[in-house]
C-alpha cells in the first residue's frame, strides 16, 4: 500500500510531475526540496497553490479565501 517513490528528477511520480509543473518556488525552483511541501488543489483538480514547509497551517487557512 505504502512504498517510497521520488518526487524529483527523471524517476519522479507522475502526480508529483503534475504539482510541481508550474508552480516553482519563491526563487524559481520546481524540486521539492524538502519533506512537508504542500499543494492547494481545486475541485477542478488543478493546482492552485504550492506552500513551502515553512508555512503553517494558519497561513494556508488566511490565503483559502483567495483561491475558492
């Protein structure tokens, strides 16, 4: 059910491929570079938004309104 996969490079998941296309980090990166990078996806199943890992949950909940 579980199993390790990558989220970066040539090997990278599909799904992680999809989050990450155009939507690059605040200096312009793709990569995820560390654990606990968010995604904000819509009903739509497009990508709304990336948050770094330094980002709370309380900072995510601020920006929610903007992108409903």
């Amino acid at each position: 059910m579980f199993s390790k996969i990558e989220v970066n490079g040539s090997g990278a998941c599909d799904l992680y491929t999809f989050l990450k296309s155009g939507h690059p980090t605040p200096d312009g990166a793709e990569d995820i570079a560390w654990n606990f990078t968010k995604f904000l996806v819509g009903p739509d199943g497009q990508v709304l938004a990336r948050f770094e890992p330094t980002v709370t949950p309380e900072e995510i909940g601020e920006q929610l309104a903007s992108h409903l």
